[in-house]
C-alpha cells in the first residue's frame, strides 16, 4: 500500500518511488512491478488531463 499511495501523491520514476519506501533496494526484482504500477496509475491521469484540453 505504501508504492501505490507513494505513486499517487507524485512519485511516477522507480528511483522516486525507491526513496519513499525503499522499494527495489533488495534485490531489485520488484522493479518491474513498480513500473507497472507507475503506469497503471499514472498513464490514465495524463490522458484524462489531455482529453479535458481538447
């Protein structure tokens, strides 16, 4: 729960989310994990955002 709410108030790179709560600072084997997140979360955001501009 801490990578999603990391991830939701701003941290949208690994190396963000990694300071936050040191995420991938084991064996990094999570890192792909952390990157879907960050897409899942933040991709619909930015298309909304470009939608409403249109």
């Amino acid at each position: 729960m801490d990578i999603i709410n990391a991830i939701v108030n701003g941290a949208v790179t690994v190396e963000a989310v990694k300071k936050q709560t040191y995420a991938t600072m084991g064996s990094g084997c999570c890192i792909q994990q952390v990157e879907r997140l960050i897409e899942c979360l933040c991709i619909p955001a930015q298309q909304k955002r470009r939608n409403k501009s249109r």
